[in-house]
C-alpha cells in the first residue's frame, strides 16, 4: 500500500534531516535512531499488517520527544513536529502491500 512506501519515505527523511541542522547531542541521536526504527517498521508493515503499530508508536514518541528535548535550530524542530504527525497519519492507514485478500480483511484491524 502507498502508505507504507510514503512512512519508508518520511522516516528515511528523518534520518536524513538529522545531519541537515545542527542539532544537540540527544536530539540528533533521537532523529537517527527514530528514523531508522520507523523505516525498519515501514517495510515490515508492508507484510505484517500490524507492524504499522509500531511505526505509530515511534511517530507518537518522536512527536513527544520533539517537546522534550533540548531543541536546536527552530527549522529543524518543525520538521521533527511535520514528520511525526505525517508519519502519525500515514501509519493508522490499514492494510498492507502483500497479504492475499483473505488474509488483509482478517488483518485489518
């Protein structure tokens, strides 16, 4: 599904935006890890239908964090805050790229 491909996307950008701006120490780590974590869940929700729970998990996380960590540069605290809702929005889509129809109906949740 799109949805998956489009949260690959988004968290790849994380990644890479973490090295765009200066950022502190736990901020930068923050957007690398998370990154990384959410594009590893993006492609296994692109076979596992609930795999998107932890991409929403992360997305929520990231949004919080973005709060509480040391802030750096104010671009790159909006694009931590767009990415995550994005990333929040995209991952509460259903459905996967590679399930049989039987199968994504079951999961669906």
């Amino acid at each position: 599904m799109a949805a998956r491909t489009l949260g690959l996307v988004l968290s790849l950008w994380l990644f890479v935006s973490a090295f765009a701006w200066r950022r502190p120490p736990a901020s930068f780590a923050n957007a690398c890890l998370v990154g990384l974590a959410a594009a590893v869940a993006a492609l296994a929700g692109m076979s596992r239908a609930r795999a998107r729970f932890v991409a929403a998990a992360l997305s929520a996380w990231l949004l919080v964090s973005a709060f509480v960590l040391p802030r750096g540069p104010e671009l790159a605290f909006r694009n931590d805050v767009v990415v995550a809702v994005l990333m929040l929005a995209v991952s509460l889509v259903p459905g996967t790229m590679y399930l049989r129809d039987a199968e994504s109906r079951r999961a669906h949740v």
